[in-house]
C-alpha cells in the first residue's frame, strides 16, 4: 500500500498566487524525485467546529484560508528517501527559510500516514 504526507497550513489570501506559484514548484521537485502525486487544495466548504476543525487546528486569521495537501509515495521507504534528496535540491533552498514564505509556517502541522482503505 502507498504511503502519504499531508499537511494543512493557513495562508493569507493576498499571498495565494504566491503560495500557488511556490506549491508548483515543490509539486514539480517532489515530483521529479518520485513522488506518485503531489497535491494541493485550498478550502471552500470548511466550518469552524464545536471542539476542533481545520479553522481552528491552524488558528485561522480572518484574512485567511485553509490549505490542505498531500503527497503520494509506493512506500514509507520511498518517502524517507524522496523526502532526503528535496530537501537538498537547491530548488527549494530559497522556499525553506520561514521569512521568505507566504504563510506562517508556525501553524502549519502535517504528518506521514499509512493507507489503510484504496478503492
């Protein structure tokens, strides 16, 4: 079974072409070194909950909307390795100071998951 990384991060929506533009780039990076899919969505049907939801898990600011993504992998295997050689592609060198990005990345938060139900 494949293995995904999702992450969800908030993002300004006077950053959003910015955000799209860099999410282009990392999709193409992760991409060329095997990653299956690369995915990124942006919220249009996403409440705040009465104990947690993704509004509230990211802290969402009025300016702002939820992100949701994910990359595909065959294997954990393969995801620690593709995951190795991106973070060293120089691509993404300029992307991976938290200055530089459009959203905060103190509020971002992701994890490895191991697929348990493929129709």
């Amino acid at each position: 079974m494949s293995y995904v990384d999702g992450f969800v991060v908030p993002v300004p929506h006077g950053k959003l072409a910015e955000y799209r533009k860099i999410a282009r780039m990392a999709g193409k990076v992760w991409r060329d070194h095997g990653a299956l899919e690369y995915v990124e969505t942006v919220a249009d049907d996403v409440k705040p909950g009465k104990l947690t939801s993704f509004p509230q898990a990211v802290k969402l600011k009025p300016d702002e909307v939820v992100v949701f993504s994910w990359i595909v992998y065959k294997s954990r295997r393969d995801r620690d390795r593709i995951n190795k050689l991106v973070m060293a592609d120089p691509r993404l060198a300029a992307m991976m100071d938290p200055k530089s990005m459009p959203f905060d990345a103190r509020r971002m938060f992701w994890g490895g998951f191991k697929t348990m139900v493929r129709l």
